[in-house]
C-alpha cells in the first residue's frame, strides 16, 4: 500500500517548498493538488470561458492531466485568483478530488499538498500535516518572492490578496481550509525551511516505524 503525507495549509504558508524536499528525501512522488484547481482555472482562463459556470468548469476538470501540471505557468497571481473562485464549486472538487485520489495509490508512498487532503481527500492519511503562517509573514515571504525575481511588489496590496484568499478558502461551504482533528500543527511564522523539514521529518519517521 502506497504511504500517503497529507500536507494543508493556508497560501504561502511555506507547504509547497516542504513538500518538496520530503518527497525528495523520502523518495516519494509529489502532487501539489493547488495545480489542479490552477490549470482548470487556466484552461478556463485561455479558452475565453466563463469562471461562474460550474458545467463547463466541470468539464473541463475531468480533463485536467496530472502529468500535463507545469508549476511556472500556473503561477500567475491572476490564476491562483480564478482558481480559487472554482474551488468553492462541488462538482468541480469532485472531479480533481477523484485524479488525486488517483495519485494518492502510487507507490512507494506519495506527498499531496493543498488545502482539503487531510479532511476530504486521504482522510486515512498516516501523517497529516497542518503547515501554517502568520497573515504578515507569509504576505512578507510573497512580497520577498517577487522582489527577488526583480518585478516591483507593493506589500499592503499583497497582504490584502492573502487576507482575501483566507476569507474565501477557509469560509466555502464545500471542503474548507481547516486542520483535520488529527493533524500535526507546523507554524513557521519564526522556522526556517531546515527547521520546518526537522520537524516533519521527526512526525514521518515516528509514523513510518508504526507503519
Ligand atoms: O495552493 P494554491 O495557491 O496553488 O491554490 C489555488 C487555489 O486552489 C486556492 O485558493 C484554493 C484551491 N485549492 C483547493 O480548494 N483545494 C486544494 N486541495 C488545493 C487548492
């Protein structure tokens, strides 16, 4: 049976880079599940559709190739926007919740970041984490992100979108962004990326021993 490290959290928490270097360590695949709202919302985005109906967005879930999931050219602010006006749609949840389920059986053992992968997706889970930041922090990480790859950021503007994002992430009615009862809590307002992955590391090894 494949091993499953459920990861949720809030944007720019800091899940995506964690995730990462866990699947790396531990040699297991990586699904940030994010992608697949992103590309749905792209495909949408691109073919000049409508973002409010859920039919067509449906549709075009069901579509979405898992291997097809290039990371750089779903980055754009405004898909991470659109993506999370699908996200709040039943349906189209359904469907992508359906492919990373999919993803959840591959072998030796898999690591799936997103918001709902603790409480909806692998509730079974052996390691689920919870990888959170303050508001201001991870508005800080995104504004430092940007300025790094030399485009000019306007902090206040950004701390608004991650407010705005959280409000609408943790308040839909289907599949809210909230710690499953039986996650690990990983606050990294004050840890390093080292510190963080120390940590995990400590929860995944105890649970892989039980395994
Ligand atoms: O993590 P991200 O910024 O790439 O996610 C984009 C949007 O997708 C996010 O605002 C909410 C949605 N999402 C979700 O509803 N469930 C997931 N498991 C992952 C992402």
């Amino acid at each position: 049976m494949s091993f499953i490290i459920a990861i949720d959290g809030p944007a720019a928490a800091g899940k995506g880079t964690l995730s990462r270097k866990i699947a790396e360590a531990y040699g297991f695949q990586h699904l940030d599940s994010g992608l697949t709202y992103r590309a749905t919302a792209k495909a949408l985005l691109d073919a000049g559709l409508p973002l409010d109906d859920e039919a067509v967005a449906t549709r075009i879930a069901l579509a979405v190739d898992l291997g097809g999931l290039d990371r750089t050219a779903l980055a754009k602010h405004q898909i991470g926007e659109a993506a999370s006006r699908i996200a709040v749609m039943p349906s189209v949840r359904r469907a992508l919740v359906e492919a990373q389920r999919g993803f959840s059986r591959r072998e030796p053992g898999v690591v799936i970041d997103g918001r709902d992968i603790g409480t909806v997706v692998c509730p079974d889970a052996p390691v689920k984490l919870y990888v959170t930041a303050s508001p201001e922090v991870r508005a800080r990480r995104r504004y430092d992100e940007i300025v790094a790859g030399g485009a000019a950021a306007d902090y206040p503007a950004i701390f608004e979108d991650v407010q705005k994002r959280d409000a609408r992430d943790m308040g839909r009615a289907d599949s809210p962004l909230k710690p499953a009862s039986d996650a690990h809590l990983l606050d990294t307002s004050e840890m390093s990326i080292e510190a963080a992955f120390r940590a995990a590391k400590t929860i995944i090894d105890a649970a892989l021993n039980r395994n």
